[in-house]
C-alpha cells in the first residue's frame, strides 16, 4: 500500500489512515534514510492514537513509551551495536504487549522482528514530499 505525501499536514492524514489499518498489537519496522521522516510518522501515528504527550526521537534512550487509545512503543535502534543489544532490551516483551511496537532503523534488526511484522519504507520524493510504502511480512529474514 503507497502513500505520498506532500507536506506534514498530509503526514498527519497519512498517519491516521496508517493507524486505522493496523491492528492494536503489531510490530513496525520503519525504514528510511536519514532525515526521510521515521520520527515524523511515529509523530504522525501517535496524534491518530490520542498521545497528548511530545513524541521525540528516543536515539539515545531507546526507547519511549505513549499511552493513548492504543499505547505506543517508540524505538530507535540507529546507535546500537549489533543486534544483541536490541535483544538485551528485552524487545519481545513489548512485542507480545497490547500495543504498537514502531521500530525505527527496523531494517537493523529484521531478523529477529516477530513474523508477521510490518514494514513502512519512507523515501524522500523532494523538500517535504515523502512516499510511504506499507508491506505486512509474513516471514522473518
């Protein structure tokens, strides 16, 4: 499913749409090159999900958690190692949580996402112009 979005008030509408498709627990790998606007989605999802808090990038902290109609599991995994310190985080405990897992840098860690995952590769088109491509995994690899 492709989205393209043409400024941040139509990420917002975006995000919404996203929101409506996926299913209260879910895992998400976002996917995109620096600055193509993972955190932006994540911002996106949560005001479709009610956050009333501000949703920052956890780059340095990991990971944040926002409660809403669904909560929100944010991670960054852009300053890890290697995938073991994902694992150290203990990731399968918010995976198996009610909620949204959205994994920023998700390609990084694929291999131990949950099987059927998704996965939303951000591109830049041009200025704030983004496409969004929604793809629900159904294996892991």
């Amino acid at each position: 499913m492709n989205f393209i979005a043409k400024n941040e008030l139509e990420t917002d509408i975006i995000g919404q749409k996203i929101f409506e498709i996926l299913p209260s627990q879910c895992v998400v790998a976002l996917v995109g090159t620096l600055g193509a606007g993972k955190t932006r989605l994540v911002q996106a999802l949560a005001k479709a999900a009610k956050v009333n808090s501000d949703v920052s990038s956890p780059t340095y902290v990991l990971i944040h958690e926002y409660q809403g109609t669904v909560p929100i599991y944010h991670f960054d995994v852009y300053r890890l190692g290697d995938i073991n310190e994902f694992f150290q985080l203990g990731p399968e405990e918010y995976f198996e949580r009610p909620g949204i897992s959205l994994i920023e840098w998700g390609d990084r860690v694929k291999s131990i996402l949950p099987r059927n995952h998704f996965t939303i590769h951000i591109e830049i088109l041009s200025g704030n112009s983004r496409k969004f491509i929604l793809e629900k995994s159904a294996v892991n690899g």
